[in-house]
C-alpha cells in the first residue's frame, strides 16, 4: 500500500474505531472517520477529518468515501433504545456497504459477533449475519472480523463487573455460570484489522484472545486481582436481570439485557478456534488493578454524549 490511499474509519473517536484509526496514523496513512460525533473531543486532532454519517442521504455518504481505498466499520449498537435500535443499525450498514461501492471502495474490513445466525432469535446476532451475508454478497472485497468479548481501558464489560465486584458484598451469575468467554484485546483486533485491510481475499475470522474462561472464573479471577475477591452466587436468568436492571436504576445506564443474558447462557461468545489477540486478559488487569472498575462506565452516557471525549463520558464513581 502506499501513503497516498486513503482509509475510513466509522467511530474513530470511539472505542475500537480509535485503535484502528491509531494504527492507521502510525503508518503515515490519509484517514478520515464517518461517524455521529464530529465535535467529539478526541485524541487525534486535526489528523483525522471527521464526516457525519448521513445515513438519510446516501448520495453525500457517497461523496464522503470517494477516494477511500479500505473502510474499516465498526459502527453497531448493543441493545435497542428508543434512540437507537437492532433495525437501525441493520438498515443503516447496509446503506454504508451500498455507499462504499458506489464510491468504488476497494475493501471492507468489518466487526461482526462470534457465532452469528440469520436464524438466531436474538436481534443482535441476527443483525450481525444479515450484515455478513449482505457484505459477501455485495462484490466488495471484505474481511468480516468477529470478536467475543473486547477489553481494554476504554471497555465496558469488563470494568462493569470489577465496579459491581467493589461494591457488593456477593456476586451474582446466571445459572450456573459455566458459558464461556474469549475475551480479545481491543488493539489486537485493531492490528488484525489494518493487517486485513492490506489484503484482498475474502476471509472471515474468529477474533479471540489467548484466554478461555466460563463467566463464572471470569467474575473470580477479576475479584482475585483487583483485591475484591466476592462469593459467587447462581440466580435465575429473571433475578439476574431483575437486579442488573436495579442497578441500571441507580447509574443510569443498561447493565445487562435479556438478549445479552441469553446470548451469554447459549455460550454464543465462544468458539472452538485458535486465538488471533496476544495479549492475556488476566496479565492486562494486574497491570491495571488498581483503577479497573474505581468508575462506572456508562454505555448509555457515551450514546448521549456527543461532545466529550469516549473514555470520560459516564465515568462516575457511584
């Protein structure tokens, strides 16, 4: 590749969307981000040239991408609001994929799911095929990455329990606790997706890290590291989601769905595939013990918020 193509990027000033476009910028690559924050505070300046969206005019989206070579997308989101929804998302991506031809875009690199399915009654996994299928059929050269769980300081997941760990007296898992995790670091996948992006095969790839753990083992090794080692109890799938949604109360903020807590039990964010991250969870939070979860992470402050930085939106101490 030379130094004269250009890359997009949507979410740049995101979570793994930054990783990617970091990456980018250390090759000394043109990139530019499509995404529904362009004021959004961020650390790249004016190195990166911001564009909205602009899913309701496909022609502009059109004009956006001239000239771009790959478009690496990230874009999605977790569970329906009546902000944003599963439909949305489907109906938005597939807008980009036509754009991205229109413009004559060489390659797609896109984040999907582990194990997703047209016929999953879970809208988040059957969005996520819908979109792959719709991509490989499109005559877009593509690479569809799909990660299980991502870490990392700006994640979610991952702070969310060690939060709940510092907080409470015991720990609840739903049912037995057993479903298993492949958690990736997000700068590994960010490294798998540049790396792609400088192919044209057509592949899809299961993106994991080098770390399988039920939720159960998950939930002790992050208590055992950070200090706040909790009894881990069993509840019923109702009650589990009875109490994250009380808690979801108290932060304003979703903790946890009914479909994610499903998707979780059907051990969906599995698979039986050798690792593509290096990098090893547990040594990542011992060296990150002393802040993983000292903050709230907001899923839905991040949402709302389209003007401070990623990583501060929602940090509360509550």
């Amino acid at each position: 590749m030379t130094i004269s193509e250009r890359h997009a990027v949507t979410g740049a000033y995101g979570y793994c969307g930054k990783y990617i476009a970091q990456r980018l910028l250390d090759e000394s690559l043109d990139v530019i981000t499509l995404t529904n924050s362009v004021t959004r505070a961020n650390p790249f300046g004016n190195r990166i040239k911001p564009y909205h969206f602009h899913f309701d005019q496909p022609r502009l989206l059109t004009e956006h991408l001239q000239g771009v070579s790959v478009l690496y997308n990230t874009y999605w989101v977790r569970f329906n609001h009546r902000k944003f929804t599963h439909a949305d998302a489907v109906r938005n991506t597939l807008t980009l994929f036509d754009a991205a031809k229109e413009a004559g875009v060489q390659r797609v690199v896109h984040v999907s799911i582990t194990n997703p399915s047209e016929e999953s009654n879970l809208e988040y996994f059957r969005g996520k095929a819908i979109l792959e299928q719709a991509l490989i059929k499109s005559g877009l050269s593509y690479a569809i990455l799909r990660p299980a769980v991502l870490f990392g300081k700006e994640d979610i997941l991952i702070n969310n329990i060690a939060w709940s760990l510092r907080r409470l007296p015991v720990f609840g898992v739903f049912g037995d606790g057993r479903y298993r995790l492949q958690p990736i670091y997000v700068d590994d996948l960010a490294r798998l997706a540049v790396e792609q992006g400088k192919s044209r095969d057509g592949v899809v790839i299961n993106a994991i890290g080098p770390e399988t753990f039920s939720y159960r083992d998950l939930v002790a090794k992050i208590g055992e590291l950070i200090g706040r080692p909790r009894p881990i109890i069993s509840v019923p799938p109702w009650l589990g989601y009875a109490v994250g949604w009380l808690l979801g109360l108290a932060v304003g903020d979703v903790l946890i769905t009914r479909d994610e807590i499903e998707g979780l039990m059907a051990d969906l964010l599995y698979v039986p595939s050798p690792p593509t991250g290096t990098t090893v969870l547990t040594e990542w939070i011992k060296d990150h013990a002393e802040t993983l979860g000292r903050q709230y992470a907001s899923e839905l402050a991040r949402r709302i918020d389209r003007i401070s930085s990623y990583e501060s939106i929602g940090a509360s101490p509550r």
